[in-house]
C-alpha cells in the first residue's frame, strides 16, 4: 500500500496559496510532516482525507483514486483532524460505539469488543462512562486517537495531536501512536520537532504550501552536519548579529541569548561548532524560505 | 462608565448589518399591511365605517400582530436583539479582559441593558413607521380618515414600548443568569401559550376583566376597553388610559422593573464562572487514568461490513441516535409538557357556546386541543431540524463523522427518520393526553381508532413534508438562524401571505391538503382522503426531490461554499438516488398534472376576483329582467334520488306555475345552476327558447300562447347532480357518504333573482355598478309582494319522494305516505297536507329514530309525533330536546295560534354547518351545536342551549313558517326576534329567571360588540337588514325588557292578534310597522316611550349607582339611602352618541345575602319601577333584611355597556361611570 500525491495545487479563494504543487510518495510507516502554523499541513492532511477537493492534482491510495473513490478511502481511513469536538451529555463508550457504527463495523459482539479493547488501549476504560465533555485534553486525543484507530484503517491521519498537551500526556500519545503498527500508514502532522524525531521514520518539512525537504530525520541532520554554529550574546547585539550572519534560532539563556547560525565556514568571532539536531534543520530552513 | 458603556453599545448596535435587516422586515411586514388596508392594494373588498389610521386602528394593528406566530418572530427577534447584551462577553470570550478592568457594575449592567433596549426600540418602530407610511400613502380613500401624528404615536407608547421593555428585560435577565439563550427562547414558547390561554379563557364572559389584567402584551386590556367601540367611537377617540390598560401596564412594568433589580443586585462579574442552572448535573469525579496494559497489535480484529443490509442497519442506528439526542434535551421536555399542560388548560376553556361545555368528543379535542399542541410540533420541527442539521459543526464533529464510511444520503435521511420519530412521540403524547383529558371529564367514549387515523395518518404525513423542507433548507443555507427564518417564512408566513392575497391554488401553496372538510362523527372523515392523498404525494414528491438536490449540497468536509460543496459530492451519487429523484420528479409531475385535471379541466378554477367577475357579469347582462312579471310557483312535485356513496343526486320533477297577475305573462325566465348536468328544463306548453346561456345559467322561454291571469303552466325539469374529480378548495358538504342535507336552493328558480349580487358597495364601485342598499325600505310596496325566503312563490303545494341507499333513511318535510324497497334502494314518499312556504330540504343518513308523542290538552284526539333522528351515539341530550319541543307547543299554542302540523321532527346533520333550521314539520339540526352540549344541571349559570335551539326552531313553526313579513328592512323582527322571544320564555318556564340572566348577558354582550364592527349602517331593530346581532342579539334584549315593562300576558295577546290577522296570508306581506303599531296598541301611554327606543331606534344607557349606605332602624328594619345615576344616549348609524334627557321607568333593587346549602346567594328584598326623571337621584327605601347589594337596573334589562357598575355591595366604593370617555356628553370638537 503506498499513498501517492501527484501536483496537488490549491488555493483558497481570499488569494492564499495553500498547496503549492505537492508530490509525495508515502510508503507505510510513520510519516511526519513538519511546518510552522499555517504551512499548508491540515490543507493536505485534509485534502489527503477527502474533506477537501484540489485545485489540480491527484492522490491515489494503492488502487483508490482519493478525488473519485472518496467512500473507497473513507472505508481504510483513520482521521483525527487538527480541531474536533465530541457532542455534548454522550459518555465515551457511546460515543465510541457510535463511531464504530459509523465504520460499518456491523457485529454488535465485535462492537463491544474493539470498543472496550480501544478504550483499554488508550487508557480511557475506566472513565468509559464518563461524558466526553468532561475530559482533559490528553484523554480527548486519546480518544480521539481511539475513534480513528477502529474499522481496520490502511491509512491514519493525526493533524497536530500533541499541540496544547502536557509532557506527560504528550508521551503518553507518542507511545500510542508508537504502537499503532508498520504496516499501515501513519501521517503526523505537527509543529513540534521532538514529535517527529521520536516517531517517524519518515518526514517532510512544509513552508508556505511548499515542501522544503524531504527524508529520513538522521539525513534530514546530515544535511546541516558541521555548518551550525552557537554563541553566547548580549540580547541588544541581536540585531548586529542578524544583519552579518545567517541567524537561524535564538533562544535566552542565563539572562544571555544563545544564538544558533547557519554557515559554511566557521563564521569566526567566538562561534562554537555545534552537533545539529532536527530543530536546526528545521529552523535553518523555514529561515531560508 | 454609563455613558461609555451605553454609547459603545449603541455604536456595535448600528453597525451591525442584522439591526438594519429586522428593522426592515418590520417596516416593510407594516406597510405591506397598511398599503392593504389602506386600499392602496386592492383586496380587502367588504364595506367599512371605520378608519385604518385611527388611534383604535394602528393600536389593534400592532397588537394584532403580537399574536400566534408574529408573536412568536417578534419575541424571537428580541431575543436575539436583547437577550445577548452581556451575555455575548462570554460568548466571545471576553469578559476575563472586561471585568479584570475597572467598569462599575451598574455602569456595565444598565449601560448595556439601555444601549440594547435603544437598538431594540429603533427596530421596532418600524413597525409604527411603515403602516404609517402606508396609511400616508393611502390618503384619499375611504378607509383612511384625517392624519394625525399622535393617532401613532401613543398605541406606540401604551403597548410597543412597555412591551418590548417587559420582554426585552425578561430574555436579557434569564439569559445574563443561565448563561445561555435557550432559557429566553424557551420563554418565548411560554409566552406563546399565555397568549393562547388568554386567548381561550376569555371565552367565558366572566373571565375577561381578569384575562385584561394578567395577560402581558394588552392585548386583552384593549379588548376589554374597546370592545363596545362604535365606529364613530373607533375612528375619533384616543386610547383612554382608564383603569384596565392602566392596570396592566402597571403591573407589567412593575414585574419588569423588579425583574431587573433583582437581575441587578444578584449580578457580579464573578457570576459567570458559575452560572446558574435549573437543572442540576451530577458532576462525576474524574478517575486518573492507569497504564496501558495491551499492545495496539493485540486489538481483535473486526469486519467491517458495508453491503447494502448493513447501510439500512446504519442508517436505522442513526436515525434511533439522532432521536435519542433530541428527545433527551431538556428544551423537549419542558416543550411536551407545556404542551400537555396548555391541552388541558385550552380545553377546559374553548368549545364552550353560552358557558356551556361541549363533550370531549374525540374530533372536539383533537381539533381544538390539539391544534395548539400541533403548532409546537411544527415549531420544534423547525427548532430541530436546525439543530440536527448543524449539530456536528456545531460541535466541531463535523470532520470526524465526514471521514467516515457513511454516504450523505445516511446522514441526511437518518436526521428525516429521527424527526419523524419525534413526530411521532409528540402526535402519541397528544393522543395520550387527549384520552386523559376525555377520562378526567368523564367521557368514555373514546375513539382511539379516530385519534389514531387523524394523528399518525393525516397529520404525520403533512409534517412529514414540512420536516422534509425545512431539513434541505437547513442543508443549503450558510447558517442556522437564517434556516430558522427560510423555515418559517416558506412553511408559515407564505402561506399566510398566499391567503391573504386570495392565491388558493393548491398546486403552488405548500403542503396544501385540497378540499377539506372536518372530521365529523356522522361522515367520518367524508371523501376528502382520496385528493388529500393526491395531494400529500404531489408535496412528497416535490420535498423528495428538493432534498436530493439538497444533499448534492450536504455540508461534509471543511468546504462552506455551495459550489465547492457541490463539486466535492459530484462522484459519490450511487444510482438509487438518481433513480429515486427523477422517480420523484415523474410522481410529483404525474400528480401536479392529475391535480391540474381535477381542479381545471374537471371542474372550473376560479379565483376570488373571477368568482366575482361572473357575478358582475350576471348582473349587468340579466338584471333588466328583474321587473317582467313572471308566474309564481304554486305547487312542486319532485323525485330526488340520492346516491350518497356516488355523492350524486338526481332530480326529476315539476312545478306548477300560475300567472297571479292581472295581465297576461308571455315568456319565463328561467335561472338554474350551470354545473348541473340539465336533462330537461322546459315549460309544457308550446314555447321558443330566445336564449340559454349555459355558462351563467339563464334561460328565457317564449310561450307561444301567453299565460292569461289566473292560468298556470307546469314547468318540468330533470337534472343530475354529480362531482366531478375533486376541486381547488371547498369540499361540496350538502352530498356526502352519510348525512346529505340540501335544500330547494338547488332547484331551478322562476325569474331574475338579485340573491347572488355583489353586495359590498365597494366593490361594486370597482366593477361599475350601482350601489345598493342591503334591503328595500320597509314601506316599499313592491318588494312587499314576496316574503323575504322565496322570491317566486307564495304557499305552495308539496309532495316528494326521495329514495336513498338501503342502509339510509331520507327526510323531506311532508308526511310519510309509504316507505318501499325497490331494486336495492330505499323510497320515502311524503307529502304535506297544506300549503308551506317555497322552504323545502331532502335528508338522508343512516339514522336512528326515538319518538314521542305530545297531546294537546285541548285536543286530546290529535297528539302530535316527535321524532328524533340522530346518529346512533349521539344520545346524549335526546330528552332534552324532547322536553323542548313539548313544553315549546304548549306555550305556543297556548299563547300564539294552533300547530299547523301533526308532526315535530329533529333530524341531526354532520357539522359542516353549525345551525339548525326550520322547515315545515322538520327541524335539521348540526350534530355540533346541542346533540353533544354537556348541560350541567347542577350550575345554575350552565345554560341548556339543547333546549334553548329546539325551543327557538320550534318557535320558527309559527314566526317563519305561519307568518312571514315581506322582503323588506325589519321581517326578520318577526321571524328571528320573536323566535328568540319564544324560546325565552319557554326557557324561563322550565329554569326561572335567575337562569336568564346570564344568557341575556351574553346577548348584550354579542349585540354590543358586533355593532362595532359593522360595515354599512347599524339600524333601529325595527329595519334591521338581516343583521344578527341586531335581530337576535338585540331582539332578545329587548323582547325580554319589553315583557318586564308590559307584561308578559299583554304582549302575548298582541302577538296572538298580530298572528291571526297575518298567519298564512298572500302578497302584500305584513312589515314590522304593523308588527310594531300592534305592541303600540297595547302599551299604555306612559311607556309608550320605550317603543321608541326599543324599536324606532338605537337607545343605549348607561346606570350607574354613585353612592349607597344604609342604616338600622330602632324596629329591626333597614332605611337604604341610594344615589343612583340614569344617561340615556340615541346613537346613529356608526355610533355616534347623543345624550338625550331621561324621563324614564328604571328598576331599583336591593338584595340581601342568603345562606344556602351551595355558598352564599342573593335574595331580592325590592324591585322597583322608579321613575329616573333627573340623570342622578337620591332615594330611600325601607327593607326588612340586612341589605347586601343594590343598585339600578340590577338586572340589565335595558342596554348598557357598563354592566357591572349597575349594582354594588354596601361598602364598596361603586364602579365609575363612563359618560366622557366612550360616549362625549357635549360635542367634542370635529377633528380636521
């Protein structure tokens, strides 16, 4: 099984442009797909899960063409978008069992089973009869994750699940999403480096409706390997700084900010060479687009 | 901080585009409203004395339109106007930034508060500006009178402004407290049953001082205060700020103002973490979640399933959830139950006729209580087909559910499903509470069958349609509210619009239902089923189809635009709903084409303005022929065959025509009903046919020998009267499965008649023709050669047989010959004895007969029959009728002139009609007035109206059918007046006097307030031109003073003369000037004045006491000392009142309180003729008991429209005379 994105172009009507001629290839696995707010991530998340059509373009899952075959895909899809809601005064189970209905999975006894084993799962048994409405905001992704994970789905689609959660809960969701298995396709998107590093064998970083890389996270590293540098500076010699080098993060330290830079060379005045991690590749190249 | 705060929100208010929308749906709802009235647009086509733009006028305009479902938008706009002033802070978040700041509580509290009521009341002028506008532009016509600005101005002060101030406080406290809106809208549905309960308790006439009080708009207020308003009253006066309106207003402010500060002082800004809830929720302690003990790899494997058994299991399990979410939401509930409250409450008060209770019979309760209860479902079908359609958007589950594997088809049709299941629930907890209703009365002839045919059968599939409609308007529309307004303005508001401009095609009015005629215990449900079918499959079909071009639409995805929506479901249509929607659109076009058949081909469409047209048409061409002598009928002679299962009659038969004038006649005319099938309709004699125009039905024949005097013709005629198909509106209800009831109407008439002219002199202005008066002068000798029923015949000779299907029995006046079985159908043969009236009617039903025999006491020998024939479970006040009709011939006989029949018979009809009427020896009767009146014996003020209709029609015998004034101004006076006259004292020989006394009340009352609405001239009793609340209403009245002031023996003797002079006679006709100079001949000459005000004139008084005490005497006695007051007014045509001197005998009675065994009632200690020669005297009686009450005219015989401050209790501080306001003592200047 392997999603194919071929030229997916859209534009919203107030002039935005928010896929920019698209193409990916995603093989099973845990995908990430990294980009600032507004990059274009739920734009092609959503347009992945047949919410929205494209402009131009085509994405084809194994044999269903997704534009034409939306019932086909929405058979094999798992999809916990960016901002949902549950209705009001329905317990978890119920709700759950509702969206099991939805899936068509028909067996009340097979029902009741996936219900209860995804509740376990996701650690909501015990608050299974609780309104939904009354859950923190690990549980409600959690069982957000849950609804997406029934009826078999060939593909998952989680849009930003770990925005807004503790540490806690955030590892609690990185586990869960670590169990979910190799042989179905996984696409994360998120703003959090960390997400990406710690789960996905694969990843995109987005910018602007476009993507800026592509790859493994170890070669995403590889690609900045020995031209990020790091010092320590005033915070009124911020500005200085930005004007002579190619400043990709800065983050206050001891009153102090370190400042991260991209170069070739070693930019001289003190600058330290650093071992890069994904933030860097990340940073270094949202600055460059 | 006030300032601010309030100029902010008045700024927000002005910007937002939603103020400028409602304020114009109001201004142009208001102009379109007064362009009609106003005549600009020509539709309202009666006559009127009264002006649109009268203070009286624009008051009732805007309080009228605060009722039903305008009272509904109005308060649904104030909610949304008001309601969210502070509330709208929590909405959007704000109010952590807001009350972190240093506002003072009162300048935020009423800041905003003002600055919405501000906005609110500028919307709401609008209302007052465009009926202003409209009635500016309508300057010129009749119907507008001069312009003045305050005729405006204050019913904008009394009722626009407190109304919406009281409202407005009321939706923005519940709303500020409960944190949500759903309490002020839920207000609105209680308000929307205050209004109906008041609507309905007023009914009783006892009840409408306090109904004035209470109910919250003034609507009731003004009632009260402007019932009696004559026309003259209605276009000159302001409202007057007497004590009703006073009090209301009052008090209604009063509750507003104590509403807000308590509103205030329980509000803080910490409030809104905690808001208050009615219901209160278990909070469950949240559990800390464990570790995961499983893998995601050991989760069992399902099958998912998603053959086509599988989908219909969804879309089922859908439908249940949806049902559940609505059902379990507390806005339901509290809905149901107000419903079921307002069902009981509604029905203790309507169907009452004369503050008697009808029976719950199943049809009376469901179509008076249940039709309230119908409106809420129609509203929560509105409300929830909102909320269902935008609940997953609402709560952000929109993208969960649209990326699963059901089709938009599941979604949108499991939302129809759990709507009609909700239906359904609401339809059963009608029927449920229905049968309790009908078993706490008592009644246990219950007809679950009947409920369920007309609840789950007829009505379920007409807002099957509705929901259908309003769920794709949901679906196409870019938001709730405005889905909310599309809903009701295509369901209601259109339909209201579509009658109101007299657009009665069913084919374009949504959810039409055809000809419909109601439920009937007799008929059933008739023959309207087949073509309400028709039409509930012709909307389906139409609803269908809209809802899949709706679905093509359906909100799935992120996408808002109708276009992208379009686009993104353009490959998932599976075939079955392309077939079902072109299968829709073959149904719906199949049966709009059937209906056209049925309405246009089969039978003649007209709309008003061509039914109109034809009538002008007849006149202008025909009436020429008015004047040429024709011969009259003499004799008739029928067979009618009636096919009640085919609704079809045939008619086969003759009259006999005699020329009664001196000169010789050479042609008829001949008119009969075009939509006849004539077989023949000829004269037998040698004749040419000049013309026959078969569209208008006017036929003239050339005898080739003319007709010398004194010579008769015989004239035969054979027709067929049959349906054809079914029509526009308007079921035919003379023909039907069981009771058909017709009349001579039908018949062929000799002669131009002028019954069928326009009558409105409006109209006939706009068509060219003459005005008209509504009847001849009373001396006109001309018109006196016919009797006001039949204007080609005298007394005639009768004999008929009618034949029926087996299982019915036929009736016609006459008496049964022979009765026969032949090739499977039933004949009656009857004939009458003597000569009757050109009054004749054919009935047949399946009927059961109860007989009874009354016996002359001075004629022992020649008993005469009574018999009842009604329909088999309608037993209920069989005897009293029985009782009636004896105790009617004795009176009558005894006091009037012998019976000129042997036989009484009462034969029930369905209830498409609700009279009874008289015919010789034959009295039909509506199965809905008496045949299921619940008489409380036991309540002295309960009045036998069973008894009371059946003395009234058997009085008819004699006043109608014995003697009968020409057809001229006033014979009702000697038909309807007398009738009434009769009844009453037959009534008051078997209940006393005390029985009266509330009857007369509401004849008083009916008289005085259907003389306001008169739209020609209000006449003297004695020309009255058939005007009811003249002739009984008044009659009554008057009849009843006049036996007080006469005596009751004096005045029977006249009418004894008056009978035997003028009982059976030929043309000229007797008039009520003789009728009056024979009451003259016997009323002694100082109460010769009262013949003058009673008859000769309009005469109202107003009585009063202004003061009262009493003291005791040494000897155990009572010295009474009463100042009692005494105006007497002559009013003219449209009310204007003059004040006339009084010279008259007006009773004065005390009264003392008396224990019984039942409360407290009152004893007559005096009644006094006093002679009232001053307007206000002071006199002093001497009584033996503790004197409890008195007063003038303690009885209301003379009419007055202020009863109530007639009589009053020592002690008590007497009611104020109304001399000013209502009735000028001097003559108030003219204004310009």
């Amino acid at each position: 099984m392997k999603l194919s994105i071929t030229n997916i172009n859209k534009t919203y009507p107030n002039g935005v442009k928010a896929l920019d001629n698209i193409n990916l290839e995603i093989e099973t696995g845990m995908f990430g797909m990294l980009g600032p707010n507004g990059a274009g991530k739920s734009t092609l998340m959503r347009t992945i899960s047949a919410l929205q059509d494209p402009d131009q373009g085509s994405i084809q899952l194994g044999d269903i063409d997704v534009i034409k075959q939306k019932s086909e895909l929405r058979k094999v899809l798992g999809y916990l978008p960016q901002d949902f809601g549950f209705y009001p005064k329905v317990t978890a189970v119920d709700q759950l069992t509702h969206f099991a209905v939805l899936k068509g999975v028909s067996n009340k006894q097979e029902r009741k089973e996936i219900v209860h084993a995804l509740l376990n799962q996701t650690n909501l048994f015990e608050a299974r009869n609780r309104y939904i409405s009354t859950f923190s905001g690990g549980m409600r992704q959690r069982f957000g994750i849950a609804q997406a994970l029934l009826g078999n789905p060939k593909l998952v689609i989680v849009d930003e699940p770990t925005a807004g959660l503790d540490p806690l809960e955030r590892n609690r969701f990185h586990n869960l999403l670590s169990e979910i298995g190799e042989n179905i396709i996984v696409i994360l998107s998120t703003h959090i480096v960390d997400d990406v590093k710690d789960l996905c064998a694969r990843m995109v970083i987005m910018n602007h409706g476009k993507i800026l890389m592509e790859g493994t996270p170890s070669k995403a590293i590889d690609t900045v390997k020995e031209k990020v540098w790091s010092k320590l500076i005033e915070k009124q010699e911020l500005n200085d700084y930005k004007k002579n080098f190619v400043v990709i993060s800065s983050k206050v330290a001891d009153g102090k900010l370190l400042l991260h830079v991209y170069a070739d060379e070693n930019p001289g005045e003190q600058f330290e060479q650093i071992i890069p991690n994904l933030e860097d590749v990340y940073f270094s190249l949202i600055t460059k687009n | 901080m006030f300032k601010e705060l309030f100029l902010f929100e008045i700024r927000q208010g002005f910007k937002k585009i939603s103020t400028y929308i409602f304020f114009s749906i109001f201004f142009f709802m208001y102009f379109l409203i007064g362009l009609i009235s106003s005549g600009v647009i020509p539709i309202e086509s009666g006559d009127s004395n009264v002006y649109v733009n009268s203070a009286a006028a624009v008051a009732s305009t805007l309080i009228g339109l605060n009722q039903n479902i305008f009272g509904l938008m109005n308060s649904l706009m104030l909610v949304s106007l008001m309601a969210n002033a502070i509330q709208k802070d929590y909405e959007y978040n704000m109010h952590p930034l807001l009350y972190t700041k240093p506002i003072s509580k009162s300048g935020y509290y009423f800041g905003r508060f003002s600055g919405a009521f501000t906005i609110t009341l500028f919307v709401f002028s609008a209302q007052v500006i465009g009926y202003l506008i409209a009635c500016l532009l309508g300057t010129g016509n009749d119907q507008v009178g001069p312009f003045h600005l305050y005729n405006f101005i204050e019913p904008f002060l009394i009722f626009t402004l407190p109304n919406v101030l009281i409202l407005g406080i009321i939706f923005f406290v519940l709303t500020t407290f409960t944190r949500s809106t759903l309490s002020a809208y839920f207000f609105c549905i209680v308000l929307l049953v205050l209004r109906s309960i008041t609507d309905t308790i007023t009914a009783d006439i006892d009840n409408k001082t306090l109904a004035a009080i209470l109910e919250p708009f003034g609507h009731e207020a003004f009632q009260k205060v402007t019932q009696y308003w004559t026309p003259d009253e209605q276009n000159t006066l302001l409202i007057p700020f007497n004590a009703e309106i006073l009090v209301n207003r009052l008090l209604w402010l009063g509750i507003a103002l104590g509403i807000t500060i308590i509103g205030y002082l329980r509000f803080e800004f910490s409030q809104f973490l905690n808001p208050i809830s009615f219901l209160k929720r278990k909070t469950k302690t949240s559990v800390v979640p464990t570790v995961a003990s499983h893998s995601l790899s050991e989760l069992p494997e399902v099958q998912t399933d998603f053959s086509a058994k599988s989908r219909w299991k969804q879309l089922f399990y859908l439908a249940g959830f949806e049902f559940k979410k609505m059902v379990k939401n507390s806005f339901f509930l509290i809905i149901c139950a107000v419903g079921i409250g307002a069902m009981f409450i509604i029905y203790r008060f309507s169907g009452v006729i004369f503050g008697t209770e009808t029976y719950p019979v199943t049809y009376n309760i469901l179509e008076i209580a249940g039709s309230l209860f119908q409106f809420f479902i129609l509203i929560l079908i509105i409300f929830f087909s909102g909320t269902i359609i935008w609940r997953d958007r609402d709560n952000k589950e929109n993208e969960l559910i649209a990326t699963t594997p059901v089709s938009d088809y599941q979604l949108f049709f499991s939302k129809y499903i759990a709507l009609i299941y909700v239906t359904i629930l609401l339809l059963f907890a009608i029927m449920v509470t229905g049968i309790a209703i009908q078993f706490t009365r008592g009644f246990n002839d219950i007809h679950i069958l009947e409920y369920i045919k007309t609840l789950f059968g007829f009505r379920l599939l007409g807002l099957s349609i509705t929901i259908g409609l309003c769920l794709a308007l949901q679906v196409l529309t870019p938001n709730k509210y405005l889905g909310f307004f599309l809903s009701v303005f295509f369901t209601l508001i259109l339909t209201i619009a579509f009658n109101l401009l007299k657009w009665t095609n069913p084919l374009y009015q949504f959810n039409s239902s055809g000809p419909v005629m109601g439920y009937s215990d007799m008929n059933g449900y008739g023959h309207m089923i087949f073509s309400f079918l028709i039409l509930k499959t012709y909307w389906l079909a139409i609803v269908i189809s809209i809802a899949l071009i709706a679905i093509r639409f359906f909100p799935r995805g992120k996408e808002t635009s109708l276009r992208a929506r379009f686009s993104l479901s353009r490959f998932s249509i599976p075939k079955s709903a392309k077939l079902v929607f072109w299968c829709s659109i073959i149904v719906a076009c199949g049966m709009g084409s059937f209906i056209y058949y049925n309405i246009k081909v089969l039978n003649k469409f007209r709309t008003a303005k061509q039914e109109k047209e034809l009538l002008v048409d007849f006149e202008k061409k025909y009436k020429k022929y008015q004047c040429t002598l024709q011969p009259r009928i003499v004799e008739s002679k029928v067979d009618v065959a009636i096919f009640p299962y085919e609704r079809s009659i045939h008619v086969k038969g003759f009259y006999i025509l005699k020329n009664k004038h001196n000169v010789s006649i050479d042609s008829v005319i001949l008119n009969y009903n075009s939509e006849q099938d004539y077989k023949e309709l000829a004269v037998a004699a040698p004749n040419i046919i000049v013309f026959d125009d078969t569209e208008l039905g006017f036929k003239l024949v050339k005898l080739s020998t003319p007709l010398a005097p004194g010579d008769s013709i015989k004239l035969n005629f054979e027709f067929e009267d049959a349906p054809h198909g079914f029509k526009s509106k308007n079921a035919r209800t003379t023909i039907v499965y069981n009771g058909t009831f017709i009349n001579n109407s039908i018949f062929p008439l000799v002669g131009y008649s002028d019954k069928f002219e326009l009558n409105s002199n409006k109209e006939r202005k706009s068509y060219g023709l003459k005005e008209k008066p509504r009847m001849a002068p009373v001396n006109d000798s001309l018109a006196r050669m016919n009797n006001y029923l039949s204007g080609d015949a005298d007394w005639i000779r009768f004999e008929t047989i009618v034949s029926t299907s087996p299982d019915q029995i036929a009736i016609a006046p006459g008496y049964l010959q022979k009765e026969w079985t032949e090739n499977g159908r039933r004949y009656f043969h009857y004939k009458m004895d003597c000569t009757i009236l050109n009054f004749y009617s054919f009935i047949s039903a399946r009927y059961e007969v109860k007989r009874d025999k009354w016996i002359d006491p001075l004629h022992p020998d020649k008993p005469v029959e009574i018999e009842i024939y009604y329909h088999k479970e309608h037993t209920y006040n069989l005897d009293r009728m029985i009782r009636s009709i004896k105790s009617s011939l004795s009176y009558y006989t005894k006091n009037f002139s012998p019976y000129q029949h042997k036989q009484v018979r009462i034969i029930e009809f369905p209830r498409y009609n609700a009279f009874a009427q008289s015919f010789p020896n034959t009295i039909p009767y509506s199965e809905s007035i008496g045949f299921i009146a619940k008489v409380d014996d036991k309540n002295p003020e309960s009045i036998d109206y069973p008894f009371y209709v059946t003395a009234h029609e058997v009085a008819h015998q004699w006043w109608g059918h014995q003697v009968i004034g020409g057809n001229v101004q006033g014979s009702t006076l000697m038909c309807e007046t007398l009738s009434q006259y009769s009844a009453l004292m037959v009534m008051e020989k078997e209940y006393g006097k005390a029985a009266m006394k509330k009857f007369l009340r509401y004849e008083m009352d009916t008289y005085l307030q259907q003389r306001t609405l008169e739209g020609k001239k209000e006449l003297p009793l004695m020309l009255c031109e058939n005007q009811q609340y003249i002739h009984y209403n008044k009659g009554s009245v008057v009849m009843y003073a006049l036996k007080d002031y006469i005596g009751e023996d004096v005045l029977n003797n006249a009418l004894k003369k008056y009978i035997q002079k003028n009982a059976f006679q030929q043309p000229p006709y007797t008039n009520s000037v003789e009728f009056v100079n024979a009451l003259k001949e016997v009323t002694p000459e100082h109460l010769k004045y009262i013949i003058t005000d009673m008859f000769e004139t309009i005469t109202i008084y107003e009585n009063y006491v202004k003061a009262l005490s009493y003291k005791k005497t040494a000897h155990g006695k009572y010295i009474v000392s009463l100042t009692l007051g005494c105006a007497k007014f002559k009013s003219d045509s449209i009310g204007k009142s003059i004040p006339v001197n009084t010279n008259d005998y007006v009773d004065i009675g005390i009264f003392a309180l008396q224990n019984a065994k039942d409360g407290n009632t009152e004893k007559e200690l005096l009644l006094y003729k006093f002679k009232m020669d001053q307007p206000e005297k002071t006199v002093e009686f001497m009584v033996d008991e503790k004197p409890f009450k008195a007063g003038i005219d303690p009885y209301c015989k003379l009419i007055d429209r202020n009863p109530d401050n007639n009589t009053c209790e020592f002690g008590k501080t007497p009611g104020h005379a109304e001399l000013g306001a209502g009735i000028k003592k001097e003559p108030v200047k003219k204004k310009k």
